[in-house]
C-alpha cells in the first residue's frame, strides 16, 4: 500500500513532525481546520479503523494516548480527537489516523 503517509513515514515527503516514536508519527495537517491541526498515523499501515486486527489494540491505544499527548504539548485543555472509517465519513487517505482538532470552539454535532 502507497500512500501520502507512508511517503512521510519513509522520508519522501517531509512533514511538519511534532511527536514520533517506535510506534507512530504526529505532524501537522497541510489543511489544518482549527488552529491546532495535528495528525496522528501508526508507522503499521492499517488502511481503516474497522480493518484493525485484535494484535492492533494495543497499537491503536497507544494512538489515543499519544494524541493526549499531542493535545497537552500543543497548549489544548479543550480538544477534539476524530477518527474517519472510510471515504462515506469523509476518509481521504487510507492509512488509519487520528486528528487532533482545537484552538477555537468546535461545533456539535460535526458535519
């Protein structure tokens, strides 16, 4: 699988990287839709949430809490944490990923 994020994963495309680990990347989103607009990819290429595999838990966990992690670092008390599961839920790129969204009030319910 080829995707935008396996092309920063592997150094083709730079990214703005504000937290990486053995386990996954946070960078920047290049259309960011708040102030704050971080990414959060696992460096294993699960193509969609519904497509982790009981091994993944583990993995996906550790996401959530990086994303806190991201959250805390960047200055946000208040935050959103979204997870699209495919292109009918506004999934763009099919490497699974967590968006942490905040900066500015966020509005309910979203979309």
């Amino acid at each position: 699988m080829s995707t935008i994020f396996s092309k920063i994963l592997s150094g083709e495309i730079p990214s703005d990287t504000v937290y990486e680990d053995e386990q996954c990347i946070a960078f920047r989103d290049i259309n960011p839709v708040a102030p704050t607009h971080v990414l959060v990819i696992p460096r294993k290429e699960i193509p969609r949430l519904d497509q982790m595999k009981i091994e993944d838990e583990a993995l996906v966990g550790h996401l959530m809490r990086v994303a806190t992690l991201v959250a805390k670092q960047e200055g946000l008390e208040d935050f959103r944490l979204l997870v699209n599961n495919g292109a009918g839920a506004g999934q763009t790129v099919f490497h699974l990923h967590l968006h942490v969204i905040g900066g500015r009030p966020v509005a309910w319910p979203p979309g």
